[in-house]
C-alpha cells in the first residue's frame, strides 16, 4: 500500500535560557592543563548557572564552543584561533567572570598512523561518522540533555556543534549539498551545512527510525520507520512524496539499525531499487522509486536485521539463517539463487561487505574474516586468528585493502585496534592500537566499522570508552583519523591461519 503525498510537520525546539545566575562562578578545576586546538576541556565548578546568550567561555581571549553547560560543569573547545603556548580560560556566566585557570595550547599532531582524534561527548558513538562531498565529517553523539552533531574538518578541526533529538538511533548520512541527515528515536532532522535544523519530521502512524535517511540515486531521501515504514521525501523541503508500511508491516525488535542499500534489477539496468532491512516477519524489503513493494526476502544475522550488499548486476547478498550462511538473492523477484554454508562457524556473520569485483567480505565467528567469490561461489582465502575479535570490515575504494576494527582476547582486558587486512590473500598488514589502561583506566572500542575517504587515503573510526571510575564521572569518546595510504606502521605481518579455498555454495 502506498501512502500518498503528505504535509511535513516540522518545528524547531526553542531554546530555554536562564536568565540570571545565583552566585560568581568558580572553576575548581580542568580535565586536562595541556589541550590542542579543537580538543575538548572538561570544566567543574560552581555558579555556571544555564547556557544562554550572555554565557560562554573563553580561551585565550576567543568564545569557545560548548557542547554541555550544567550550573557546575562545562564541556567546551579549544578554539582553532587560539594562539600556541600559555594562555587563561575562565567563564562568563551572565555577565559575572570566573577565576581563571592556566592553560596550554598546542596544534594537533599525528601519531603513526592516526592523523588526529577527536573527542566527542558521551562514552558511546555508536555508529560510524558521515562524510559530506566536501570533506567535513560529521559525528552524532548525545550527552545528558540530547543529541549532538559535530562538524570537523579534515584536518580535525571543530566547525560547529548542533543540537537535535536524543540518542542516535541510526547512522547520519550527509547530502551532496553538504548537509547531514540524523535519525533519533522517532524523528529525522536535516542540519544545514552551518549547524542549524532545517526541518524535523516525525510520522504520525511510526514509530523508531531504524533504516538511516540516505539520499538516492535520483536525489531524493530515503529511509524507514518502524510500522510507518519506507518513505521518500523531497530532502530540500522535508516534503513527504510517497510512503509504504510493507506487506507484511515492517516492524522490529529493537535490533541494530541499517543503512538504506540501493541497486538495479539487473545488469546493465539503472539504479532503480530501494532496499530496506528491518528485522519482523520478513527482514528484507525492495522496493521501485516510486514506491510499490516488489518483494521481500529472508535475511537476517544473530542480531537481527541484516544490511545487504549489492552487486555490480544488482544481486543482493547477506547473511542469513541467523548469519549461518551467506545468501544471494535474485533482484527482479527476491528468490534465492544460492546459499554458502562455511561450515566451520560457531556463531555466524552479522553483515556482508563487497569489493568493487564483487568479492564478499564477512566475519564469522568474531574471530574468522572470510573472501568469498559470488561468481565462481569458491572462498578465496580465509584469515583465522582464535585471540581476536573482529569487527566488520569496511573495504578500500580501490578493494585493495579492508580496514577493521575488533580486540584481542587473548590479552587480559582485551585491548581495542584498528587492523588493515590484504584484500588479495588476507594477510595482515598493520594495527593501530587503541588506548587501554587497567583498573582505575579507560578500554578504547572501535564501533560500527570504519568510513573511509573517496580517495582512499583516510578511515574515520568512531569509538566506545569503558571506563573506570574517576573516568566514568566524565564521559567520553572518540573519532579516529586513521591514515591508510601508506606502508608505514606497526603490527603483525604475514598471512591468516587456516587459507585456502572453500566448498561451492548449494542452492
């Protein structure tokens, strides 16, 4: 059933301010005393009373974005004017001025691989950061009073921080105009490429956005709700076009949220096909442009909903039989072309990723990455370390490498790294390992998997934090910028354990 051309409802929030504080300020003390520029400065104290127009802090002189304003702590900025070496900071809080504390900048300054970090409100970002046409990054993060939206540039620097929604409840996505889309419980919001909401839009009949609003080939956003299911929307004007709750409804169980897939219905054919994965009576629904259900499928992981990926002839793939199995399924009618079965999985895959010769990418049983040929449905080669975790990967614009992020079980604690793996033969080129300290200290988690440049020169990894008390009173995370263009750089070489080919997939 399609649901015709609607009105958008769209508000923007007003901000509440107070209007007066009840004592001078007093910062007791800073999280760090030496900060880059754009780095992130944890102030506690008393007296800050609430964010408004007449309330901001200063470092060296220059207005510092804030992204938390309690009355006794503030999460603030380095600003990237800010002159090098020993200055001050202290708050204006309605025009009463704080004591000031010492303060040295420094510039950013890449370490190995790692270009820069970033350090984002809240211990979990959960979702890989978006990435506009122009380079600037955009991360979706929440604190105690809601959702977050950071613009860097690729450098590192901060450009903005918006504000809109609660947590992320899917991935952003970024437009070729530059602005970035954000989906938080019930709700979507397009910020401008300054930081300002353009419009929100929350269905009547829906509830949790669960596929990310993602532009389309033909330029318009696409994403699905539960119940209310997949719309398209005109992204300029948040104007709905056209929407379908899928036959079944399209519901879920609060499984991990997807990013909108599209494809042709064959070789040679546009891109014509919008693909939805949710988990319910059918975890997988086609869609044409202009909204009509073509099919549903099977797919699925042990997590629920699984994230498809398309081949240069618009055969989909995913894993399936709970991530038992790898599946392909024919794009003009959902049947099932043929099932690959490892054999030698404990637990099975969570998603599929594919390389520009349609070589499909999977981790089976946390510890297992796999290449597999859909065509000759031969595996290529197979990488088996039993004290890693691996996360899933993410491929390279030329498919030559695959980056991902997992731990390694087999040291006490389970440290967090970044690896690049060969995509030829899958050995092992390089790790970047990820901050780990013991008790009282912070474990550093890589999330999602990694977003990686056009060019293929930059991985950008967002992050979890477990932290041990006093750390867990200041939460926090982190975005990685992670060189990936050269050959430089530590970590295990040689190749996986356990290569070889594998059986031919059965139908």
């Amino acid at each position: 059933m399609i649901i015709p051309h609607r009105k958008v409802f769209a508000v923007v929030l007003p901000l509440l301010f107070a209007t007066q504080v009840s004592a001078t300020p007093v910062i007791t003390g800073v999280n760090e005393d030496t900060i880059a520029r754009s780095g992130r400065v944890a102030i506690t104290g008393t007296g800050f009373g609430a964010e408004g127009p007449q309330s901001e802090v200063l470092i060296a002189g220059l207005p510092a974005l804030a992204s938390t304003w309690t009355d006794t702590r503030i999460v603030a900025y380095v600003p990237e004017a800010a002159d090098l070496g020993a200055t001050s900071l202290w708050v204006d809080a309605q025009g009463m001025r704080s004591n000031e504390i010492g303060l040295t900048v420094t510039d950013r300054q890449a370490t190995g691989r790692v270009r820069w970090t970033f350090e984002a409100e809240g211990s979990n970002l959960w979702w890989r950061p978006a990435l506009a046409p122009d380079g600037t990054i955009y991360v979706h993060a929440h604190n105690a009073d809601g959702g977050l939206i950071y613009a860097l540039s690729q450098d590192g620097a901060l450009l903005w921080i918006g504000k809109a929604g609660w947590s992320p409840y899917v991935p952003p996505s970024a437009g070729p105009d530059g602005a970035v889309y954000v989906g938080s419980i019930s709700t979507i919001y397009r910020i401008s490429p300054q930081g300002s909401i353009d419009w929100q839009y929350r269905p009547l009949d829906g509830f949790n956005i669960r596929v990310a609003p993602t532009i389309g080939p033909n330029g318009l956003l696409y994403g699905a709700f539960e119940l209310s299911g997949v719309f398209a929307m005109e992204p300029l004007t948040g104007t709905v076009i056209w929407s379908n709750p899928g036959n079944p409804a399209m519901t879920d169980k609060a499984s991990d949220a997807v990013e909108m897939k599209f494809g042709p219905s064959g070789p040679g054919q546009p891109v014509d096909q919008i693909y939805a994965s949710m988990e319910g009576q059918r975890s997988f629904y086609a869609f044409s442009s202009s909204g009509d259900q073509l099919f549903t499928a099977s797919l699925a992981n042990s997590r629920g909903s699984a994230e498809a990926a398309i081949g240069s002839d618009g055969t989909i793939y995913g894993p399936s039989s709970l991530g038992l199995t790898v599946k392909a399924i024919d794009p003009t009618d959902g049947s099932t072309l043929w099932q690959y079965y490892p054999g030698d999985w404990a637990t099975g895959t969570l998603n599929v990723e594919i390389g520009p010769d349609d070589t499909l990418y999977f981790v089976g049983s946390s510890a297992k990455l796999e290449a597999y040929d859909p065509h000759s449905q031969y595996r290529k080669w197979q990488f088996f370390d039993p004290g890693y975790s691996l996360g899933r990967p993410s491929v390279t614009p030329d498919g030559a490498t695959l980056i991902l992020a997992g731990s390694d079980t087999s040291i006490y604690g389970y440290p967090g790294f970044v690896k690049a793996f060969a995509s030829r033969n899958g050995r092992e080129l390089w790790t970047v390992n990820l901050p780990f300290q013991l008790n009282p200290g912070y474990r550093v988690y890589g999330v999602h998997h990694p977003r990686i440049t056009p060019d293929g020169t930059t991985a950008y990894v967002s992050t979890l934090t477990l932290a041990e008390w006093p750390l867990n009173q200041d939460p926090h995370s982190f975005v990685y910028a992670i060189d990936i263009s050269s050959a430089k750089g530590g970590g295990k070489g040689g190749g996986g354990k356990g290569g070889g080919k594998g059986g031919k997939g059965g139908k």
